[in-house]
C-alpha cells in the first residue's frame, strides 16, 4: 500500500500563533479547512493530528500564513532610501558612533549614495539591479499548459491510484483476482461518469468507494470463482493478519482498513462508508479490539498500520494498463447498449403485435355445457302389439273434435 508523505507540520504552538498572526479565528480557519472548530481546537491543543486529505489542507494553509507573516515582516522593515536625509549623510567614520549600512535584502534595490567618493572600494560596492523588483513573468516566459484529453486524464489517474487501491482491496477480500476485478469495474464506471468524476475533490475516492462496494457486494459468494480458495500469503504472521480481517465484519473491515490502513480520517471515513461519525468510531474500535485480541502485538495504531502496509506490499498485486481498461469498459458499454435497444425494438415490436392481433369489441364468453341430471332416458321406438294397434285405430276414426266429446251422453 503505497502512499505519499505526509506534508510536515509546525508544532502546536506554532499552528496557534500562525492562526493569531493572521487575525483568524477557528471558526474562520476551519471553514478553510472544512472541518468543525472543535477539530482545530484539538489540532491546536496537540490532543489530535490531522491525517489524509485535511492534513494536506491545513498544511497548505499553514504554510500560506507563514509567508503572509514573512512577508509582512519584510515590508514592515524600514527601506535604507525611506530614511530622511539619506542622501546628504555624511559616511560614518570608524569613530562614529552611527551603525554601519544595512546590506540591502534580495529583492531590495542597493542603496548607492550620490556623495560617495570615488576611490572607494569597488570591493564594498555591490552591483544595483537595473530594473526595480517585481514578480517574475512566469507565464509570459512559460508557455501554457497543454490541456490534457479525458483519455490522458483518465491515464494519469489510473496510474496514480490503480496499484495502491488494488493493494487495498486485497486487504478486504483476501482475493488476488477478484481484488483487480474490483479495482478495473470501479475505473470503468469512472470512465463512464467521467465528466462528474473529473469535477469530483478526491476522484480517487469516487474510485475507491465504488471499488469497495463491487468487491463487497454478496453476489459475490454465488460466483464458481469463489467456491475455489486462493493461496493464503507465504509468510506466517501476514497469513494471520489476513484470516483476523477476513473473520472481521464486511463493515468493520471497511472502516478499519480505510481509518489505519488508507489514513483517512473518522469524518471521511464515515463519509465514504454512509454512516454517523459516531457508529464509525465504534465500529473502529470493535474491529481493533478484534484484532488486538487474536494478535496482542498489533493494539497500537501505528503498528497495526505498518502491519497493514506491510502486508498489503508484499503481495505481488500488478494491474491492467489503463487503455486496456478503457477498451474493456467501452465494449461492455457499447453490449449492453446494444442489448436494451434489442430489447426495447422486441418490447416494441410485441406491442405493436398485440395491438394489430387483439379484438376490438367485447366477445362474451361461452359457458361450458353442464350434463342434467334425474331425467329418464327417452325409450326407444319398437313394434306395436295387437292392443297397441287397437287403440290405435279406435283413436284415429273416432271424431277427434266438437263438442260430443266434450258433453256427457247417456248410454
């Protein structure tokens, strides 16, 4: 895990006094920072020191009130032409109770008196510059900055971050590969978001967050590649070290990896993990006693940090070139915009299918037939007997209408 060093810092003290000098108060000194005032309070106090991107920004800051303050001091002083009657003053003697001349400072013009004789020496007499000071045209003498493509930016950022962040992700999956596969997702969804990235204060967190998120996704576990375990590191206490982070909670891991592995502070890493400073602070400490309670040797930060840089380092974590991760992210952009118009031209064309196909008035539906029960089956016809045929007879030359069947008859 390698990270650049971190910007010296005056003593508390000095901090105080620089702030005083300048007429700031905390409140208008952490508003610069972008901290609270109880923070620079603690930074003043030496109670705290700032840690990761604020230290930076206080650092810088400081550093700008010091020259402030030196440069105030050098105006303040009093210029050798300023003095009355420095013209007409007559050299002061060897006797002469009178201070000797002031060397005259680097962007001071040297003071060379109209009176002085000629045969002085030319030995005490120092060149006078021939134009008065001022501040060097640096940009009429430099030309421009090229301004850098998005692919050259993008570039110059992977380069940058890609080797530390791949190291970083190990520490949380314990996963060679699928640490490198996080790291190149993450920096391919940068590429796709690259205006919003390239505005972003720290792209490397952008990167760093969503790296962190795809390697600790729980998807994760129902991938085959999983299922296969990794060689553990060859050396005895970093294979230790690794198995107490990977026993750690998902959250807890995060957090401790980010507060004494990354260096940021609580804060920001509070930020980076969406939670209250406070559960960070608790989370931080239930991992450290995690894990000074399985290796009593790491209990001190300091230590534990170095342990985990150390471990981190040793591993041989190399990443893809960054025109290879372009190209990868490119194409599985372009596939998967393939992929929605193929499947919004299916959804559209189905549509329109079922628009053209379906009825346009409302068909009621037909009721299934039901079978009808109790009712006797109908005979079939057969032969009449000779009673039968009879009747029948009877019955078809018998009058069968008017009123004499009607009326009784006597017989």
């Amino acid at each position: 895990m390698t990270r650049r060093p971190a910007p010296p810092l005056p003593p508390p003290k000095a901090r105080r006094h620089l702030r005083e000098t300048a007429a700031l108060t905390q409140t208008q000194l952490a508003s610069r920072v972008g901290v609270t005032p109880g923070t620079v309070r603690a930074w003043e106090s030496g109670r705290t020191t700032p840690r990761g991107r604020k230290r930076d920004a206080y650092a810088k800051l400081l550093k700008t009130l010091a020259d402030e303050e030196t440069a105030r001091r050098t105006t303040q002083t009093p210029h050798p032409e300023s003095a009355p009657e420095a013209d007409s003053a007559p050299e002061p003697t060897s006797g002469s109770e009178s201070a000797p001349a002031r060397k005259p400072l680097p962007h001071e013009p040297d003071p060379v008196p109209e009176s002085a004789p000629e045969s002085a020496p030319e030995s005490t007499l120092e060149p006078a510059p021939e134009t008065e000071p001022g501040p060097e045209p640096v940009p009429e003498a430099r030309p421009a900055p090229v301004p850098l493509t998005p692919a050259q930016a993008f570039d110059a950022l992977y380069e940058f971050g890609a080797p530390a962040l791949v190291r970083q992700t190990y520490l949380l999956t314990g996963r060679r590969e699928q640490a490198r596969e996080a790291v190149e997702r993450a920096f391919q969804a940068a590429w796709e978001h690259w205006p919003e990235v390239a505005r972003d204060r720290d792209p490397v967190g952008w990167v760093r967050a969503t790296a962190y998120e795809y390697a600790l996704s729980p998807w994760q576990r129902l991938r085959p590649r999983h299922r296969r375990p990794e060689p553990p590191p060859a050396d005895p206490g970093d294979r230790t070290l690794l198995n107490t982070l990977l026993r750690l909670p998902p959250r807890h891991r995060r957090t401790l990896v980010l507060y004494d592995g990354v260096g940021l502070d609580l804060p920001e890493t509070a930020a980076e993990t969406e939670a209250s400073t406070p559960t960070t602070a608790n989370r931080l400490l239930r991992a450290r006693e995690a894990v000074a309670g399985r290796l009593p040797a790491l209990a001190d930060p300091q230590v534990l940090h170095r342990r985990l840089a150390e471990l981190a380092s040793n591993e041989r974590l190399g990443a893809a070139r960054p025109h290879a991760v372009r190209g990868d992210g490119e194409r599985r952009a372009r596939f998967w915009t393939r992929a929605a118009i193929a499947f919004t031209a299916a959804l559209v064309g189905t549509t329109a299918l079922t628009v053209r196909t379906a009825p346009t008035h409302y068909e009621p539906p037909v009721s299934p037939g039901q079978a009808v029960r109790g009712v006797p089956p109908r005979a079939a016809q057969g032969s009449l007997s000779d009673e039968e045929l009879e009747l029948r007879h009877k019955l078809r030359d018998q009058l069968q209408h008017g009123p004499e069947r009607l009326s009784p008859r006597l017989e």
